[in-house]
C-alpha cells in the first residue's frame, strides 16, 4: 500500500513539476515582442530596397550598394533573406558594387 501511495506522490509531483516549467517557458519566450508585419513590404531592410516586376505574378527585391569595377551579386539560400548578407554588404561595398536580391516569396 506504501509503494502505491509513493508512486501516487511521484506522479504527482512529476505533473506538477511539468506544468510549472510549461508556464515559465512561455513567459520567456523570446518571439513574444517580435513586432507583427502585414506583408514583406513593412519589414525594414538595412539598405535601400528596389523592386522589379517580372511577370504579372512575380516581384524581386533588391539592393545595389556601392561602385567599383567588379560586382559580387548576393543570393540567399531557403529559409533566409536579404538582409542575412547586411555584413558582408557593408564591408564590402566600398570597393564592390554588391546587388543583392531576395527570391521570390521572400520579399
């Protein structure tokens, strides 16, 4: 009987244990005061943004940074953006001319 009562308690504090941690996860969740967007337009690009229309359906955004007589054109891959080369772009756009463009559906 002693054994079942332990395990009792066990269980117990074993769900307890879980809920408490689940709630304080949640209030430290760090993608709660990420600021909300209604479209890729809204979002603020560290450079300034160009668009192009390609088709009736297709866009492309873009930035064009710096002169120089060699150009390094920025392609980002899935699950990134332009603004993942913001770095590279700074240091190099004063000897580069840097385009960097966002694949369709990203911006």
């Amino acid at each position: 009987m002693k054994t079942i009562q332990h395990i009792s308690i066990l269980l117990f504090l074993s769900a307890l244990t879980l809920v408490c941690n689940t709630n304080a996860y949640s209030q430290m969740n760090p993608l709660i005061n990420l600021p909300e967007y209604a479209s890729f337009d809204d979002i603020p690009y560290p450079f300034e943004l160009h668009k192009v229309q390609l088709s009736n359906e297709v866009n492309l955004a873009y930035v064009d940074e710096g002169t120089g007589k060699e150009t390094i054109i920025f392609i980002h891959g899935l699950g990134s953006y332009l603004p993942a080369w913001k770095k590279n772009i700074e240091v190099l756009r004063n000897d580069y001319r840097c385009i960097a463009i966002d694949l369709p559906g990203y911006g």
